[in-house]
C-alpha cells in the first residue's frame, strides 16, 4: 500500500508522503529537451508523452505520487475558444468570451470526447507506474476567468465585471463549465487514476459572497458527483480564511498555500479530511540546509498526524534547482531527524 493513499485514508502512522504540484514541468533538464522538439500542446496531446513526461520526476526524484501531464486549460480548447501557449506570457484564448451570446454560442459538445488522448496517457502510465497516479481538472471559477479574461490575469477586471453586472449568464457559464469538468474528472477515474485534484486556483480572489455563489457552490456539486469513488483534494489558493466553507462541501483532502500554520487550521479541520501543503516555492531557492531545516518544521508541527501530504503551497517554479527538489524529497522521505 502506498503511502500517499494511506494518508487519504487516514492510515499513515510514518514519515508523510511529498509530491509537489508542477512536479513535472520546466523546472527539469529532460522537459526543457523534450520541449525544443514539442511544443506544450503537442506534448499534452501524445499518450505516449503524456506517460514519459508525467514518469519524469517520479524516475529522477521518487516522489510518491505522480500527477497526470495535462493541463486544467484543455477544456477551454475543446470548448472552440482558440488557446496558445506562448513561452513569455502564458496562456492565450484567441477569442475570448464577452457577453451572454458568447456562452449561448459555445457549442454544446463534451470536451471528454475530444480530449480521450488524456485517457489514453493514463492508462499507459498505470501500466508502468509504481506510485499512485493523481488526476485533475481546473474548477468553473478559475476556468471561467481564463476564458473571460483571455490570459494570465491578477485583477480579473473583466472576469468581476460581468460577474458583477450579468450574474445570470455568469452562472450560466459556471454550469456549463462544471459540466465539463464533471466529464473530465469522470473520464480520468474511468482510466484507472488513484486519486483527484481540483484547482480552483484564483477562487481566493473573491469577495466573500461572490466566493460562496460563484466557486464554492459549483465544487460542491462538483464534489456530490464524485464522491465514493475516488479520493478528492482541493486546491483553493488564499482561501484558508475560508476554511469552515471548504470542510462543509465534503472534500477528502484540502491543500494550503504558505499563509497559514497547517498545525493550526488542524485544530479546526476535521481529523477525517486530508491537510496538504504548504511550503512557499520561493524556499526552493534557498540554500540547502535552509531547505532542509524549514522541510523538519513542518513534518515536526504536523507529528503523527495520519492525514498530512508534504507538498509546496503552489506550483513549483519554473527557475527551481534541480538540486533543491532532490533535497527536499530525500528530507522528507528520511522522515524527522531526532
Ligand atoms: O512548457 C511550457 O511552456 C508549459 C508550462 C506548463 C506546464 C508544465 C503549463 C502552462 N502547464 C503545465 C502543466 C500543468 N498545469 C499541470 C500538470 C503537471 C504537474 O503538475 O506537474 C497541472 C496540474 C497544471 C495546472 C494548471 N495550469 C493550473 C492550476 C494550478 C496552479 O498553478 O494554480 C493553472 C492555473 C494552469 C494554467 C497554465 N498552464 C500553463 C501556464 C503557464 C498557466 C498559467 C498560470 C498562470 O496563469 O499563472
């Protein structure tokens, strides 16, 4: 039994399982050379890639769980809006939705079908794999800002406008998008994927009210739908303020960004649901022993606690040594030093 599976369960009685988000992605020597012969979206849409990039930092690093290569954006092309990813800036939807019409006009077509590639590479990689396979999938949310706002945003100007002055057809594309990701988190359990994670990456961006209506009620139905099949962990960054909302919907486990004090919020989170997190990717550009030290005070806060999964608070960054990742895996791997 793996350790990372053991911890959804409850039954960890060791050192905590690590995997880290973004695990397999720039920051790795191997990924850079696969990219000078693949653009991102090609490496995403070959099974076989698929498999061999997701395996990367499982073969050099050994961590206990992997993550599917993928990304939460997918949907959005499935959907028709056009998406690029550009290597300066990011993510790019090349025609971005701006009014009611344009969510009556998406068509009416389950992204799962044309995005079986992802399927494929899962079954692939549970042939070969010899830790448990993580799956994903973005939340409405989050989703609809990317296809609102057409890139990488921090002030969701357009994405609060609408939602603010057309809450109707904003919820309107909320539906619409949890259908898909219902779908596509169906498909991922169907392939064989031992566990879940939904990001609802800039959810912590929202008003109090705004954050119940337009996020926390679409990962509640998002949740009900899964439930009792695979274990389900959710991503909310800056949203631990908001923890008694997050506990209420039912997820198995929760990550945390580096804000919080996870011995602290276990005090007021229910021992049946998972804590994971929280390093600050920033650490990873510390000096060894730095990185080994802050890795000690988090397994040492959370001792014995049978549900906690070692992870960074975000995704790793795409500059992070090579050398850091194998320190930090092999710490917490080594369990607490006495
Ligand atoms: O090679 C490249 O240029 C592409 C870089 C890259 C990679 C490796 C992108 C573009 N996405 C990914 C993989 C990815 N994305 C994974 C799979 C594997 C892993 O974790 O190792 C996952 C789970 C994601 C999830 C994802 N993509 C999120 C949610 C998590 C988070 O970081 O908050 C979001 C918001 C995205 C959108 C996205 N994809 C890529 C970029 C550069 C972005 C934009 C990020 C932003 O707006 O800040």
């Amino acid at each position: 039994m793996s350790v990372f599976v053991e911890a959804l369960q409850g039954r960890n009685r060791g050192r905590p399982p690590i995997w880290l988000m973004r695990q397999a992605g720039r920051y790795l020597p191997k990924y850079r050379e696969l990219r000078q012969k693949w653009s991102f979206l090609q490496l995403c849409r070959q099974p076989d890639l698929i498999a061999e990039v997701t395996m990367l930092p499982i073969r050099t690093f050994g961590m206990d769980a992997a993550i599917v290569f993928s990304d939460i954006l997918l949907i959005l092309e499935a959907l028709g809006v056009g998406l690029q990813f550009q290597d300066a800036t990011g993510p790019l939807i090349e025609r971005p939705l701006e009014k009611a019409a344009d969510v009556h006009a998406l068509p009416r077509i389950q992204a799962r079908e044309s995005l079986s590639f992802v399927s494929e590479g899962i079954k692939l990689l549970k042939q070969t794999l010899s830790v448990p396979l993580i799956g994903f999938a973005g939340a409405p949310f989050t989703l609809a800002s990317y296809i609102i706002e057409g890139k990488t945003s921090r002030s969701f100007e357009k994405t609060k406008r609408w939602m603010y002055a057309d809450p109707a057809s904003f919820h309107q594309l909320l539906d619409l998008l949890t259908d898909q990701v219902i779908g596509m988190l169906e498909m991922q359990i169907e392939a064989g994927v031992d566990a879940l994670q939904l990001f609802d990456s800039w959810a912590g961006t929202l008003a109090y009210p705004q954050f119940c209506s337009f996020s926390l009620a679409y990962l509640q139905k998002i949740i009900q739908r899964i439930k009792g099949r695979v274990p389900l962990i959710l991503f909310c960054k800056g949203a631990s303020s908001l923890t008694t909302e997050l506990t209420s919907i039912g997820p198995n486990g929760i990550s945390f960004d580096w804000n919080v004090s996870l011995p602290a919020l276990r005090t007021v989170i229910p021992s049946q649901i998972a804590i994971q997190g929280n390093l600050d990717p920033q650490l990873l550009h510390a000096p060894l022993n730095v990185i080994r030290a802050e890795a000690q005070r988090l397994m040492q806060g959370m001792r014995g606690d049978p549900r906690f999964i070692f992870n960074l608070g975000h995704g790793i960054l795409p500059d992070t040594p090579v050398e850091a990742v194998r320190v930090l895996v092999e710490t917490v791997q080594q369990g607490e030093s006495q």
